[in-house]
C-alpha cells in the first residue's frame, strides 16, 4: 500500500504586511519568532500578538528545556492561534503549543500524555531547508536522554504554511547553505525510501532539480546571487518537506543526530558530514534498485556520469560549505560506539526507512570511515 497527503493549506505572499493584514494577526495570537525578525517585520503591523522570543530559551536546536521555559511564561495568558516564523527549530517547538497537553515534554515524546490538538497553527519558515511546514513530525532535542527524538503525529500538522520570501532576503549564507543542504538530502533520502510512491517521488526530484540548479546559479554567479534564487529555494525546500513528510527521511538523519547534540553541529551541516557516507554504502550493498535511479537523474544535474555523482555532489557543496571529517566537529573514537548504539536503538523510525538494511556493524563502519 502506498499513500500519499498533503495536509496544511499552502499559502504564499509576496510580504508580511499582506500576511499580517490577510490573517487579521493580532489579539489572540501567539507568535513565536525572534526579536530581530519581529522588530523588522512584525512590530508596525502587530494588533496586539502575544510575541514570544524565543531565543530568550536557549540557542541553537530545540530542546526540551526551551519548551518548558516558555510554558512556564505563558502560564495565565490565553490565545486561539500558535503563529511561528522562524527556521526549523521554531516550528517544530511551535507545533507543540498547538496541543491540549505539553508539559512535561519528555512524557509528550514518551507517548505518556495524550496527544491532541487544541489551537490553529500557522507556520512561516525563514529557511529554506526544513519542510517542517508541511511535516506532522517536531524533532526535540532530549537533554535527558542526550539525543534528537521525532515526534511524528497528525496532530502535529500545521493548519496553514505561508511562504514569504521577502523573510529570507538576507539569510546569511551559512543557514543558507545548512538549511538547503537539510532540503537536499530531504529530497534524496526520500527517493530512496521504501514507503516512497510515485508522488512523492515527483515532488523530491522536482527539489533536488531546483536546488542544483540554484547552486549551480550561485556558484556561478558570487554568493551574494543567493538572494535572486532564494524564493525558488523556499519553494523547493516545501517539495522536500511534502515529499519526506510522506516517505520520510532515513539513516543520514538518524546517524546525524548524535553528532548535532552531542557538539551542537547545526542540523544541515551533520547531515551533510554523514551524506556520502550512508550513499556509498547504500550502493555498495544494493546497487541496483531506485538508487540507479537517483544516480542517473543527480548525474544529469551534475553533468557527470551516474558514478561519479557523490563525488561531483560534494565538489558542488564545498563551494557553500566544506565537507569535514567527523573528529573535527569534536567526535571521539569513543563516540563512534555510543553514538552507533543510540542510533540502532533510538532511531527506529528514521532507520525503517532505510534503503537497504544497515545493521549495527554497518553503521559503525560508517562512522569510523567518516571519522
Ligand atoms: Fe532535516
């Protein structure tokens, strides 16, 4: 059986003033953004918002820490819609005060509180990577069990995702890269998974088409040609988003995960570190299969033959990020065995979606090759 959905209404605008206007945002709102984006975009429209900064929690990926701090603050105040402009780390946090029950958070991940929605939510990404918009899925960092987990519930879908990119004008070209390198491997390791279908195999080909292209523009044309292609970008990054959202993403994600908690490697740029490794390993044990397919389509991208596209892909990235060993982000050799056991006992859900099985002596060479 093979399906496929798609759930939130899509909705682009050219600005957040007719956003703001269209949406009536204002008294019973809760916004959930960053100082810096509500006082260039938000304040002047603003008709009385709840803003939450949500930067005050915490830096970097969300935790379950964030979550807590900004429930006890909202405790006594009453809104109807949950409004999130931010990268993944806000829309994923947003997704959970859309429910009933929230805290404690841990328990929500446990499954030990019903999960039930409660409030409309509107979600407007200001990256172009994370297809949280169009995902039931809200990946919370766990400090108490020291890894990633994803929460994966209808519940969780967003009522409308409204694409702006007038938002992401001045992305710097470091989340630029990250978050379009996050799109990329969305769409990749979507393709190859076992619950992909015909549609979502559409929309993940039409995003790695889009990306290319766009990277090929930028390296082309300076990194500051990154604001001609950035609506394109946003775009493809939803692609991804509608494709994994149904297919889902597989053992880059799972593998990356230790490493973006344990040394705080942003979430594009540890997928990026674990990409080639998981491919080359997936065409080693099944090289026939869909991921011909993919090689033969990335190949036509690349201008290249389909055996050499992972190798012409990171010459294509290292102009936007550089591929580096894992030890360099702070990784030890004693990692590479706590970090392989977390995944094959915590990441069963990304590890289902594997191409071909990768079992825990797979995995640890994995690591120990990107070491
Ligand atoms: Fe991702």
């Amino acid at each position: 059986m093979h399906s496929f959905r798609l759930v939130p209404e899509i909705r682009q605008y050219d600005t957040t003033k007719e956003f703001c206007a269209d949406l009536h945002i204002g008294k019973g709102d809760l916004l959930l953004i960053s100082e810096s984006l509500y006082d260039k975009f938000f304040k002047a429209q603003d008709k009385g918002a709840i803003p939450v900064f949500y930067r005050k929690y915490g830096s970097g990926e969300p935790t379950d820490l964030m979550v807590e701090g900004i429930y006890r603050d909202l405790q006594g105040l009453s809104y109807q819609r949950v409004i999130a402009v931010g990268g993944g780390t806000i829309l994923d946090v947003a997704k959970l005060f859309a429910l009933k029950n929230i805290s404690p958070v841990v328990d929500l991940y446990d499954r030990k509180l019903e999960i039930q929605k409660e409030k409309e939510l509107i979600l407007v990404p200001t990256t172009c990577g994370t297809g949280s918009e169009v995902t039931n899925i809200s990946i919370l960092e766990l400090t108490a069990k020291n890894t990633k987990l994803g929460l994966a519930d209808d519940a969780l879908f967003a009522d409308k995702a409204v694409l702006i990119p007038e938002l992401l004008k001045r992305l710097p070209l470091r989340f630029f890269a990250t978050s379009s390198i996050d799109a990329l491997i969305h769409s990749i390791e979507s393709f190859t998974s076992p619950k992909a279908n015909a549609f979502t195999r559409m929309y993940s080909k039409k995003a790695m088409t889009i990306i290319l292209e766009c990277y090929q523009y930028i390296v082309e044309h300076g990194p500051e040609s990154r604001a001609d292609v950035i609506g394109d970008l946003l775009t493809a990054s939803t692609y991804a988003g509608i494709a994994f959202g149904n297919a889902g993403c597989a053992a880059v994600h799972a593998m990356s995960y230790p490493l973006g908690a344990a040394y705080h490697v942003p979430h594009g740029e540890a997928n990026y570190a674990m990409f080639t490794g998981v491919y080359k390993t997936y065409l080693r044990l099944q090289p026939d299969g869909v991921i011909a397919k993919l090689n033969e389509h990335l190949a036509y991208l690349l201008g290249c033959t389909p055996e050499h596209v992972y190798d012409e892909l990171e010459t294509l990235l290292n102009h936007l990020i550089p591929k580096k060993p894992l030890h360099e982000y702070g990784m030890t050799e004693a990692d590479i065995d706590s970090f392989t056991h977390t995944v094959m006992t915590k990441q069963g859900r990304l590890m289902a979606n594997n191409y071909t099985t990768l079992d825990e002596d797979t995995v640890r060479g994995i690591y120990k090759e990107l070491f």
